[in-house]
C-alpha cells in the first residue's frame, strides 16, 4: 500500500471512529423532548460533516460543488441570480454525497458507516442502501436541487 492510500485509510478509520462515537450517543438519546430531538439532530448534522469535510479535503467535486463554486463565488465570478444565500443548503450537501457514494469507493463506506451506526434496521446491506441511493439519485423526484 503506498504512502497516500495509507493516509487515507487512517483518514476513513478515524472517521469511521468518530462516527460510531456519534451514533453511541444518537442511540442513548430517547427523543422523547424537543432537546433530545435537537441533540439527535446535531449529532446527525456533526456526522454528516466529518464526511462532507473529508471529501472536500479529498477533492471531490461534482460539477465543481462545492470548493470550485465558493471561490468562484468569493472572486465574484457568479452572478447573485446564479447563487443565493441557500445555493450551499443542507439538501445539496446530500445530493453530493449520495452523488459521491456512487462514484467513491471510500465515500460509500463513509456514508454506509453512518446510516449503518445511526439507523442499524434502515437496510439490510450495503447493497440494498446502494440500490436505494442510486435510485434517489438517478430516478429524478427526490431531489428539489441540482448540481
């Protein structure tokens, strides 16, 4: 395994780490109150950055969302009818990473760790989450957002 690979591989196994740490806590929560919901939630949104940072720190990119479309944002090289202040928002970050997860091996496990820690019974297998993913992806209706 050379240098780089072995990088990442620690980079996706503390990650992964910090996942099941996060999911611990996900599980102890009884969401019987609005702080236990807004705790769950937190918890959910800390995780799913851990992967968005790892993939933007990795490069990746889908049709230069989003490293490419911030600086070109910042260097005023989009207009504000192309950009609004909720072009970055929560449901594009998930369609890059459901995007990602078909197109990286790395990025699938990231995000098959997640679902699989937070929700245990939500699929079977990793193949079944895949068939889900792609379909949300590729059937159209799901996403109210491009890239």
């Amino acid at each position: 395994m050379d240098h780089k690979m072995e990088k990442m591989s620690e980079t996706t196994s503390a990650i992964q780490q910090k996942i099941t740490a996060l999911a611990q806590k996900h599980a102890a929560l009884n969401e019987n109150t609005l702080a236990d919901f807004t705790d769950a939630e937190l918890l959910e949104s800390d995780a799913r950055h851990l992967i968005i940072s790892y993939c933007e720190n990795q490069g990746y990119l889908i049709n230069g969302f989003p490293t490419e479309m911030k600086r070109r944002y910042e260097n005023d090289e989009i207009s504000d009818e192309e950009y609004d202040e909720d072009y970055f928002c929560e449901e594009r970050y998930d369609l890059y990473l459901d995007r990602l997860t078909l197109e990286k091996t790395d990025v699938a496990e990231l995000t098959w760790h997640y679902t699989s820690s937070f929700w245990p019974e939500q699929f079977e297998s990793k193949d079944e989450y895949l068939e889900h993913i792609k379909s949300c992806v590729e059937d159209g209706g799901f996403y109210d957002v491009t890239l």
